[in-house]
C-alpha cells in the first residue's frame, strides 16, 4: 500500500521536475541570449525545480533504502545484480545520475542567488540548469528500455 503511493507520486512527480526544469534553463537561455533581467518569475521557477527535484530525491530514498523489492534483490546478491543490467540499472546507475543531477541542480541554485549580475544568473541557470535536466531524462525510466516504467504509474 505505502510502496504503490510513494512510487505513484515518485512517478508522478518526475513531470513537475523536467517541467519546472527545463523552463528554468530555457528562462536562463533566452535571458542569457536577450541580455534579459532577471525577473522574480526567474527566480520563482528555479526554485520550484529545487523543490520538486528535492521532494524527489526525497521519494526515491524511500523507494531505494526501504520500500523497493527490485533494490531489496539487488542488496540481497549485490554480485548478481552487477551482471544484471536491470538490476545494476537500479541499484546503481539511476541512482548515481539523480544524485549528480540533483546536486548540480542545487549548485546552480546557490551560484545563481550569489551572481552579481543577470547574466550570469541566466547563463548559470541555462548551463547547469540545462545539464541537471539532461541527467535526469538520461536517469530516467523510459517505457522503451528493458528496464523501462510507465510513463505515469497510479
């Protein structure tokens, strides 16, 4: 009951990562190209893809440290489950790209509130913004790979 609810929002939360996400770094683009100001929408956005990166991260902990049968397996026969590619692609891999992806999406954030400039605000949230999110579709999921998921799960 409690696994098919955290992995329901984990799955649904995943859209509100990519759309808060990538608006951010297309913000920062199109700002950085424009010479644009950085706006209280600007810094409204990339907060909310903290947020929803961070409640997430927060999902997937429960999934991956407690509630998950797939990592549970994997913990079991660690050996196994390195030669298995769905496996280690749970055990290992989706949870190293979100990691990495969620801390330079943190970085970004702390870079952009410190930058003296507008620029730099938007070309630190296109670039490391943008490279958080690029992460986070490699990490994820999709339907079509041997160890895919729906693209939404209730």
């Amino acid at each position: 009951m409690i696994y098919s609810l955290v992995l329901g929002l984990h799955s649904a939360i995943r859209w509100l990562v990519l759309l808060f996400g990538i608006l951010a770094a297309l913000r920062g683009f199109n700002g950085w190209l424009r010479g644009l100001p950085w706006t209280p929408a600007d810094e409204r956005v990339s907060f909310w893809a903290v947020m929803a990166m961070d409640l997430q991260a927060l999902l997937g902990i429960l999934l991956y440290a407690g509630l998950s049968r797939v990592t549970a397996t994997a913990f079991d026969n660690w050996g196994f489950a390195m030669r298995d590619n769905d496996l280690r692609f749970w055990a290992v891999e989706h949870l190293t790209i979100m990691i990495l992806a969620l801390a330079l999406l943190h970085i970004a954030r702390v870079r952009i509130r410190k930058a003296a400039t507008p620029e730099i605000k938007h070309r630190t949230a296109a670039l490391l913004v943008g490279l958080s999110m690029v992460l986070v579709l490699i990490g994820i999921p999709w339907p079509w790979l041997s160890y895919g998921r729906p693209l939404l799960r209730w």
